[in-house]
C-alpha cells in the first residue's frame, strides 16, 4: 500500500506542474503605475555586435544589422564529472529572398557615397524582420521596408522579448520615414503584398476583453495601406 500511495502522490505532483506550464502569462499588464521599468536598450547586460553590411538589390543604401553577441553554454559528460563549453556566435542575422532576420536591436543605414552611418530608432526595439518589398520597387520605383518587431514593454517585466506584443513598421530604403502602422496594443497576426493594388494587407487581434491575453473572444482587426500613398494612411475593411 506504500508503493501506491507513492506513485498516487508522484502523479498528483506530475499533473500539478504540468497544469502550471500551461498557464501563459499574459502578454500585456494594464498597470500604469510608475513601477513600470523604464527600457534603455533590450538588454543592458548584453554586449552589441554588428554583421556586415547588406545591401538591398537596387537600393543605395547599405544596412548594418545590430544585436547582442550570443553566448550559448553547452554541457560535456566526462569520465569524472560533467564540464561546460562556451560556444559564441558572432553572426547574429540571415539574408534570404530580400529578408533580414534575426533579434536585431537595430539597423543602422549608410548611403552607398557616404562614411555617415544612422540609425533606423533611437528607441530599445527588438527587430524579428526587415523585408524589402522588391516586386514594388521594380513596377514603381518606390523603395520600401516592413518590418515586424517588439518596441514597447507591454508585460512590464522590464524587457522586450517575443513575450511582449508584436508590431508593424514601414519605412524608406533610406531607414527615413520609420512609421508604426499596427496600432497599439494589437498583436501583429500576419501580413501580405497585394502586388496588382499596390496594397499592404494585414491583421491584427486587440484583446478587447482585457484579460491579457490573445484569445478567441478578442477582435480581430483587417487592414490595408496604398503605399503610393504619400502618407501611410491605415484603412479598416469588413471581409467576414
């Protein structure tokens, strides 16, 4: 009966833990007291390393990818005990079909004729993707990047991570004209080019019952931007 009782007790503990990582913590905190941390960068115990400079097709302006050195720590068994390595990774970006990826606390812009080198946000950001809309800038010259990322705190844990609500930005190939098109406090569900519009289509969910979490009694949210337009104006449509 011992045995049983053990075993009884060692399950009640299993599902007891298990029920606790099921519970997400909520992605924004509606706390507007002053005990939120204020951001100076994404990680102040990080240290900031760039790539190599890009260069987008038939663009004049180089980019430099920024983020933090990654410092990964992998165990070795050994005969009379366990060790750790230090691996580092110097590379913190990707370039593939005219997309930049990574955890990049910022892009840095130079013109081709230029030594100046500026930033695209003097603001902490953690950047997931800069997309250079190639198909538009061949039909109609205009030079445009998207981009997905993290720019404001919104669990207040003092960090931004992918814990926190992702959004949606433009801008010239230039890094000029850097604007948040997603609205505040909606979660960025996805977005695509409508090529034959000239269109920016994208969705968003806003936790309308504010409960801190994204779920399927919040709203979602279904948008465009012409961007022939000289002004990036959001538009709302209806298509359920």
């Amino acid at each position: 009966m011992k045995t049983v009782h053990i075993v009884l007790v060692n399950i009640a503990v299993l599902l007891l833990a298990s029920c606790k990582k099921e519970v997400e913590k909520p992605k924004v905190i509606y706390d507007s007291s002053a005990r939120a941390k204020q951001l100076t960068k994404v990680d102040s115990t990080q240290i900031s390393i760039a790539d190599l400079p890009i260069q987008m097709d038939g663009t004049d302006y180089l980019i430099h990818p920024v983020g933090d050195l990654r410092v990964y720590e992998r165990g070795t068994k050994a005969k009379y005990g366990s060790s750790s390595v230090i691996d580092l990774s110097f590379t913190i970006s990707n370039l593939g079909d005219d997309e930049l990826t990574g955890y990049l606390q910022n892009l840095k812009f130079q013109k081709v004729d230029s030594d100046s080198i500026k930033p695209l946000t003097d603001k902490p950001a953690l950047i997931l993707t800069a997309t250079y809309l190639k198909a538009l800038a061949n039909k109609t010259q205009k030079q445009i990047l998207v981009y997905t990322m993290y720019d404001v705190d919104t669990n207040k844990d003092g960090k931004l991570d992918t814990s926190d609500i992702k959004s949606l930005y433009l801008s010239d190939s230039s890094g000029n004209h850097f604007t948040k098109i997603s609205a505040d406090f909606e979660e960025l569900i996805d977005w695509s080019l409508i090529d034959s519009k000239n269109r920016l289509y994208f969705r968003t969910v806003e936790d309308t019952n504010k409960n801190g979490q994204f779920d399927k009694n919040d709203v979602v949210h279904y948008n465009y931007i012409n961007l022939l337009d000289k002004e990036w104006e959001v538009k709302s449509y209806q298509p359920i």
